[in-house]
C-alpha cells in the first residue's frame, strides 16, 4: 500500500490491500518538501526527503478501510511484523516509509 500526495495536496491511500509493501508517494519535486510536509501535517512527519513516518491512526481513519475490520487487522499484523525491523516508533505510534516522489 502507498500514501499518495497528489499535486494538489490531497492525500489518498492508494493499493490499500497489498500489506507487503508501504511507501509514500508524492507528486511533484524535492524542492517542494515543505509544501508536502503542509499536505502531511496529521497524515505523517516528513524527516527528510526520503523517509517518512506516516502516523497508523491516520491509515486507520480513512474512510474507506475506517469499517473494514478485515483491513485493521491486516494493519495489525503488518505493523507486528514491521516492529522487529525498527520499522515502526512506538512514541508516535507511525510506520516508517521510504518517500518516491514523481514527476
């Protein structure tokens, strides 16, 4: 699955059923990382131009898997196995991402 900065600043949760990848997308150029971090700002941190940490509870509250108890759990095991790796910060409860950005 992949969280996607559109242009335009919207952030949408995109091939939300594949649990075997996770990255953030952003369109646009690295110049533009203040305005993605803007786009972001209760979706995920921006560290730096390549890592992200995208906060769990914003994956959970979108409305298209909010209802899906089938995806929480999913979630849930993700992140169970993402833990080991240090891929998730326990403090602010995010799953860490690498960060594509696209022309």
């Amino acid at each position: 699955m992949f969280v996607k900065v559109s242009r335009g600043g919207f952030v949408t949760l995109e091939d939300r059923d594949n649990f075997r990848a996770f990255k953030l997308v952003i369109e646009g150029r690295r110049e533009d990382l203040g305005a993605a971090r803007s786009a972001l700002a209760t979706t995920a941190a921006l560290v730096d131009a390549e890592t992200a940490w995208v906060f769990a509870d914003a994956l959970r509250r979108r409305p298209e898997v909010k209802d899906d108890s089938i995806w929480q759990q999913s979630l849930n095991a993700m992140i169970a196995k993402a833990r080991p790796h240090g891929w998730i910060d326990d403090a602010s409860n995010a799953i860490k991402a690498h960060v594509e950005w696209v022309a």
